[in-house]
C-alpha cells in the first residue's frame, strides 16, 4: 500500500498501514526520477482527510514505479483525488497513460472533478518485478497518483481454472477461457439489495468495496429483502467469493411475481465482459427446489431458461454463483452503452409464478487483442501547461508579441485566401449543381460539411446503409446537430435517387416526415442534411439491440404516427408520392420518440386520381417488405406502400425481424 507524494509509514481509519514513496532510500522510486516530479500535500483542504488521498507526486514525464512482489494474481487499485493541492496544479485538467507490463489499463486519462478508485486484475508470473509507468498525454502538462495498492488474491477467484470447462459466451454456443495472459478491470461489484460494504468488511482480506445497486436498479416499485440471522454455509464456493452480508440481501420478484428484475450498467463498447451474479436464497420459507425457475438475459440474450438456487447450491443459506462472458459490439461513437441485466419469473400460467432474486452482482472488463482495457473514445486533451517554475517575466513577454505578430501576419494572408477560394468556389458550385437543385433548399459547401463532421470522423458515424453513412454533426456554429447522409461511391443510390429525395423532402412538410435541412453536391460528392433524430430507427428498439424494450404505449404511438405520416403521403392534391420502402429501419424517433418517415430516395408519384389506379415501374424496395402483387406485375399502387406498413405492424407486435435469413426448409 503505497502512500504516493508522502514519506515514512502512516496508519488510515480501518487500521492499515500505507508505505510512503518519498526518500533517498525508497525501493519504489528511482533518485533520478524522483528528482523529476513534484511532491504536494494538500494544504487547500480537501473533503477527503484521510490516506492516501492528503498528498500526491506529480509527473511532468513518463515516470515509472518498481514492486517486487509474489507470482501469482494480484488486485491493483489506484487511488485519485483530483483536488486543488497548488495554484498551479489543477489535477483535474490532467490527462496521462497508465501501463503495466503488456497491458494498457488508463489511456489519455482524465480524473474529472471526483475522487475515485481504479482497479485491475493482472497476473505476474515468476520473478518479475511488476512495472507501473504512468506518462502524460501530448499536450498535457502532468500526470499524477495519490496512491497505488496491490493485493494477491485467491487463484482462479476470476479466471478460468487449468481443465475447467470455461464460461459460457452471451448468444453463442460456446465457452470462453479467462487466462493468465489476460487483464480485467473492474467496473461494478453490487451489493443487491443491500447497503455499501467497505473494503475494511471484505471478505477473505481483498479489500473490495461493494456498492448498493440502487443506482442501477430499473423497478422502484420491488423492494429489497434482507435476513441478517440467517447462517451462510460456504459449501458450494469459497469464503473469500463474496462478504455474507452480501448473500443476507437481495432483490426478489416474490411479493410481485409480475414484475422483471432489471439493472441497468452503463458500459464502454468494443469490449467483452465477465458478468458475474451472486445468489443465496434466504427466504425462511423457500426450502425446495422450483419446478419453473426464472430466465436471466444478458443483453436481451436468454442465458439461462430455467435457473433454480436451490438446485444450484443444493439447499437455503448456501451461497453460489455463475458467470458469463457477453460482448458488446463497437458502437463508434461518443459515451457509454447500457448492458442490460435482466430476471424474469418464469409461468405455467397466469397465476403460478417461480420468483426471480438476485443477491450480488459483479462486472468486468476483459482486455482487447491490443492488450489494452482503455475506453475507445478517450477524452480530448487540454492545450499545454508550461511548468510553473520555468521562464522569466521578460522572455515571456519577448515571446507573447513575436507570437502576436507572426499570427497576425498569418491571420491576413490566409483572410485574402480565403476570399478568393470562395469566389472561386461559388462559381465552381453553380456550374455544377444541376438547375433543378439550385432551387432547393441550402446548399452546403463540402468544406462546411468537414467542419460539422470533424473532417468525415468515423466515430461520429450513427447509421450505415447500402446507400453509404449516416454522421452526428453540427452546423452554425455548432449550435444545430444534425443527421448527414453520405452517399458513397460504392452506394446502390446514385444521382437518381438523391435528387429524388432533395426534392420529395423540399416539398413535404408534416410532423411525421423527416424534415431536410439542406444538401451538398460539390465536388461529385452527394450529401443530404437532415434534423437529428436522437433515438435513432424504430429498427434499433425492437431486436438485437442494447436499448431497453419499448412499452406497449409507445409502440402503439409510433405506428400511429407512421401510419399518419405515409397516409399524408398517399393523399397528395393531385398525385400520391409512393414511398416504395416503408420499413421499421426508415422510421426514425426524436428525441421526444416521436416517429418520422424518411428516406425517399426511390420514392415515386403515384397516379393522379383520374387516371389510371397504378404506375408501372421496376421493382424496388427491401426483400421481406416488397409487396408480392406489385412483385409480379410491376404495378406499382399506395397498397404497395400499406403492405410494407402491415410488416411493420408485425415486426413491432412480435419483436422479430421481417426476413429470418438463417431459416431453411
């Protein structure tokens, strides 16, 4: 337990003892190093007056600490209180890598304004010393730790034992192998239904800290129940595996059968997980085993169809526990994605119900084949901070005005330039954008589309189709977010399809349309600006997805709203426009989960209402949505449009997709 920014040995409240790292003779730290950082205590007072958190060494480079320790699998926490400890030294504007060995467990770190503790799970194999090298961001003036502790923990207490089966990986059928090879870090330990159990009360002497799960919890309304006297009998897994007081908690579905029991975890995608749930029954009634049991899903995945506690440990009070391995796909974008834990009572009927408990759950995130365990989509770092001792008043003014001079110089070229490349420009565009699209709408220039998009960012990416990409960005002074279609150059859509829809959308206006904002056609590239629609497709709450369920309500809201949206379509004063491809992936939501038709690429008019009852065209449309008459005879009517909407229905009742591509007779 080493007590970082600190000298001699010191004692916190739970009685244990931190080692400082300041002196000529520490064991941890190099006396060159030692000599490159700063050593700070807190004397701006801090709501934390406790070790490790009163002092801290800081790091304006790669700077490196030394354990010797046993072989064998270890905890390593590291302990941050971004507190003010100098004027100039603002800890929460720090970003830095933290690594060990292979693994890299923080990268482009910041701290943000709470304390907190990060930790890991490594293996260190046979004499090795274990290495821990924190190094600062590009950019970034420091790096610092207030303190770093390793504990040796039980073999195989989170990986897989040599010859034992594995844990079973989420939505396939398959297990998987925790190694020695590999690192975790720890992102949740719940104590369900029970209250927060400090490190001090861990069993087995971890020092693990368990929080209360109300945070996560989804169901206000299913109380907790507790049975402090009753005895844990630690037959079935070891003592060290959990504290008893978290096998003396739990959640249950028994006064409520009805009721699912869900958690939500926010999460980083691109990952596996190992997801770990405690059980122990502990109601003094429940002594046999059920005959149903209860479901547990894993990301709306069926990991188990009729789980039973007592069948499991073999009797009440006896704790047990199972593990499983999910992955959670790489969403490219900014923020976390909920994992979503659920417990469903299972039922013969519509009074017999098995109930659902739960009494602790822990979760895991498992190293990429990078050996890395940093989140995808690190924080930005601050512009640098020179050291606080360095350079004098006059050098600093000296270089203040050549810096002023050389970008005012800078900045009046490049305003010339740029009046030029805009003249140039305007007309460049007008001799391009067919007259047709002149008319239409805003026109945005390819450079104003870099600019809303960071220059075409893959992680801003939001939607993929056989049309190219979909982005988040902002437009005017990035106070309008915005959906920007791309059309690629290997799109099934050309300039048909995207004229087509410039012009539908400039025409059309109605709550339940998407509504355009503009479009860009420089440089033979086709792009269309639509208003963000902030929950995406009504596809991506439906199936194979992490969203939560939508409830009956909004379901039937939605396809309201659709349905009002293609019947003013249908009904134009004289034409009716067909959209041609009504399907739940072309139904977008607002943020208000209001639902909007878009997409109207191939969209046509219909016949006018003296003509004849139908157009007769080619076949276009998505396979499962095409309507088979239309399919045969080429005749195109808004029917083709109702069929598509009558799959909808389907898909949004059942939950299912439209086409089952596996499925063979």
């Amino acid at each position: 337990m080493l007590n970082c920014g600190s000298s001699g040995i010191s004692t916190d409240p739970d009685g244990r003892e931190w080692t400082g790292d300041v002196g000529i003779h520490s064991k941890f730290v190099s006396l060159e190093q030692s000599n490159n950082t700063f050593i700070l205590s807190n004397s701006h007072g801090t709501s934390i007056d406790r070790d490790p958190y009163k002092t801290a060494r800081i790091f304006h480079s790669q700077f490196t600490y030394r354990f010797r320790v046993s072989p064998g699998q270890k905890f390593i926490r590291f302990y941050f209180n971004p507190s003010t400890y100098h004027d100039n030294f603002d800890m929460s504007k720090a970003f830095f890598t933290v690594t060990t060995g292979p693994f890299t467990l923080l990268s482009n770190f910041s701290i943000g304004s709470k304390s907190l503790v990060k930790e890991f799970c490594v293996n260190v194999i046979q004499d090795q010393t274990m290495n821990i090298t924190f190094t600062p961001s590009i950019n970034a003036s420091y790096a610092f730790i207030n303190g770093i502790e390793i504990v040796s923990m039980p073999t195989s207490l989170y990986y897989s034992q040599f010859g034992d089966k594995g844990v079973p990986l989420v939505g396939h059928y398959s297990q998987f192998h925790i190694q020695n090879n590999s690192a975790l870090e720890m992102i949740y330990r719940l104590n369900v239904g029970g209250h927060s159990i400090s490190p001090i009360n861990d069993s087995g002497k971890l020092f693990r800290k368990w929080l209360n799960d109300t945070d996560f919890f989804l169901a206000s309304n299913v109380s907790p129940i507790s049975n402090g006297a009753i005895q844990i009998n630690y037959t079935s897994i070891p003592p060290y595996t959990a504290p008893k007081e978290v096998y003396q908690t739990a959640r249950t579905s028994e006064d409520n059968k009805r009721y699912n029991l869900t958690w939500r975890l926010p999460v980083d995608s691109g990952f596996k997980y190992l997801v770990r749930l405690h059980f122990c029954k502990i109601q003094p009634e429940v002594k046999q085993r059920s005959n149903k049991g209860f479901r547990i899903s894993i990301r709306n995945k069926t990991v188990e169809i009729s789980a039973d506690v007592i069948t499991w440990s073999g009797g009440q009070g006896i704790p047990e526990y199972r593990d499983y391995v999910v992955m959670i796909p790489n969403k490219k974008s900014n923020g976390k994605t909920p994992l979503f834990i659920e417990l469903r009572p299972n039922a013969n009927s519509s009074s017999d119900y098995s109930d659902a408990t739960l009494n602790g759950l822990e979760l895991f995130k498992l190293n990429n084949s990078d050996a890395n365990l940093a989140a995808p989509n690190p924080l930005k770092s601050p512009a640098p901070q020179p050291p606080p001792h360095k350079n004098s008043k006059s050098g600093t003014k000296s270089v203040i005005f050549i810096e002023a001079t050389v970008g005012v110089i800078s900045a009046i070229f490049l305003l010339g330039l740029t009046i030029i490349w805009r003249r140039m420009r305007t007309k460049s565009i007008k001799s391009e954008t067919p007259p047709i699209l002149q008319a239409l709408g805003r026109r945005f220039t390819l450079q104003e589309i870099k600019t809303a998009t960071n220059n075409f960012d893959r992680n801003l990416i939001i939607g993929k189709g056989g049309f190219g990409h979909v982005l988040r960005g902002h437009i005017d002074h990035e106070h309008t977010p915005v959906a920007i279609k791309v059309l690629g150059r290997t799109s099934r859509q050309g300039f048909r399809e995207f004229q087509t829809e410039v012009e539908m959308l400039s025409k059309l206006r109605h709550p339940h349309l998407v509504s355009l904002i503009g479009y860009c056609n420089d440089e033979r590239v086709m792009i269309i600006v639509y208003e963000l629609m902030a929950h995406g497709a009504l596809h991506d709450h439906l199936y194979n997805t992490d969203n939560p369920p939508l409830s009956w309500k909004q379901r039937l809201e939605i396809c309201i709203g659709a349905a009002r949206g293609i019947l003013y379509l249908h009904e134009g004063e004289e034409h009716a426009i067909i959209h041609r491809d009504v399907k739940t992936s072309n139904i977008l939501l607002d943020q208000n989960w209001v639902p909007k038709v878009s997409d109207f690429g191939i969209s046509r008019l219909g016949p006018t209402r003296l003509s004849m009852s139908h157009v007769t065209t080619d076949v276009k449309g998505t396979f499962g949505y095409i309507d088979p008459e239309y399919f045969w005879t080429s005749h195109l009517t808004v029917k083709s449009d109702v069929y598509g909407f009558g799959v909808v229905l389907f898909e949004v009742l059942c939950a299912r997709p439209a086409v089952d591509m596996g499925f063979r007779l």
